[in-house]
C-alpha cells in the first residue's frame, strides 16, 4: 500500500512537472513571436503611427501644388474601412467606392492613390505588394547633404498605374522619413527629390505636410488634414 501511495506521488509531480514545462514552452514561443525583429519598412511605418491606423474610419486632406506662381489643388475624403472616396476640385465633384469602379472613377482613382502616396508612403511600405527593398544603408541626403539612412523602394514590373518605378527613401534614427528620391521605372538618374518635412501628429497619424524641392520653387503640401 504504501509502494503504491508513492508510486501516485511520483505519477502526480511528473504530470504536474510536464504541465508547467508545456505552460513554459508555450510563453517562451509567444514571446519569441512578439519580439520577433520588424522590417524596416515596418518600423519605418510604426513610426508614424501605424498601429494607429486601424482605428482610422475617415481621413481628410487637400493635396496642393505650388509651382512658381502657379497653384493647384483637390480635396479628398477617404473611408478607408469600406474604401468609399470623394473628390471635390473646380471642376468636379465625384463620389465612387474603389471596389466598384468604371472608366471615370479609375481615372479619379489613379489621382486619389498618387495624393494618397505622397501623404501615407509610410504606410504604402507595408501596404503594396509586388515590392522589393534594399538593405539600408548610411548616405548622404541629396538636399539637405546630412547623413541619414537609406531604403530603395522598388515596384514589380506589372501591376498598378506605374509599375516599375523606384524610390530612394532617406530616414532618421527615429525612422521618420525626411527626404526621397523618385525615379521613374527605376532609371539612374532622378526623376524628383523633395523633402519630408512641417510633420504632425492627426490622432496618432503621422503626416509629413510638406515636400519642396532644393530650388525652392515648388512646395507639395497637405491642407485641411481631419483623421476620425
């Protein structure tokens, strides 16, 4: 009897024992898994607030151009969760959802994802797909001529409306882009460099509301900015 009192005893730690060493297993994985290393275009987007942006139902913006004397610009309303978008300009105003487009609406669309771009390039790093990356690297800035780090964007060579084109993006150690490089279906030589600056916190949503150009004639930036 007391053999088998013992032999329960040991039955009853070696189970006990096998449960916490399967408790402690599955911890140590869910942590590995938690602090598993993001990308770097994943930091960069963490960065400016991208973990944020699910709680995001409705954005705001008008896209300016300011060229010597010249003016340009169009508003944009964005219901990201059902991707309903509105565009009001001098001359139109025009409603679609971008799951359900005709010939009009992809015309207003291909605008809407170039102004969408420059405003949340950030979030585009994880967003698209059919893209590559460099690693990163020190360089010097082609306009303000500090040292910074540097990614190479680079889309595929099918699909969306300017498949192939390059984008040299330069970062701080915060990982907040400062300036980029565009080039045009990855062409050596640059096809625009603007700067990334006049950042804002909308609601945790990070936006850069001004680019310009080394000349100082020309100034893309972002008005009118609500992100509910």
């Amino acid at each position: 009897m007391t053999r088998l009192l013992t032999i329960l005893c040991l039955l009853t730690i070696l189970t006990a024992c096998k449960s916490e060493t399967k408790d402690q297993t599955t911890e140590a994985e869910t942590a590995s898994e938690e602090k598993k290393e993001l990308t770097t275009a994943e930091k960069i987007a963490k960065a400016h607030g991208f973990d944020n942006w699910k709680n995001v139902n409705e954005i705001k913006f008008t896209f300016n151009v300011d060229r010597g004397e010249n003016h340009f610009e169009r508003s944009w309303t964005w219901n990201p969760k059902i991707d309903n978008v509105r565009l009001v300009s001098k001359k139109d105003t025009i409603n679609f959802n971008r799951k359900s487009m005709d010939s009009v609406s992809m015309k207003t669309d291909r605008a809407f994802i170039n102004d969408k771009f420059w405003m949340l390039i950030p979030f585009q790093l994880v967003w698209d797909e059919g893209t590559t990356f460099s690693e990163a690297i020190k360089e010097i800035t082609p306009i303000s001529k500090t040292e910074l780090n540097k990614i190479t964007l680079t889309y595929g060579n099918e699909g969306g409306y300017t498949p192939g084109d390059a984008y040299d993006i330069y970062y701080d150690d915060d990982y907040i882009i400062k300036e980029w490089v565009f080039r045009e279906g990855n062409s050596k030589e640059p096809s625009m460099t603007t700067t990334f600056e006049n950042h804002e916190d909308f609601n945790g949503i990070k936006i850069a509301k001004d680019h310009k150009m080394a000349e100082g004639n020309f100034n893309l930036y972002f008005s009118n900015i609500t992100v509910k």
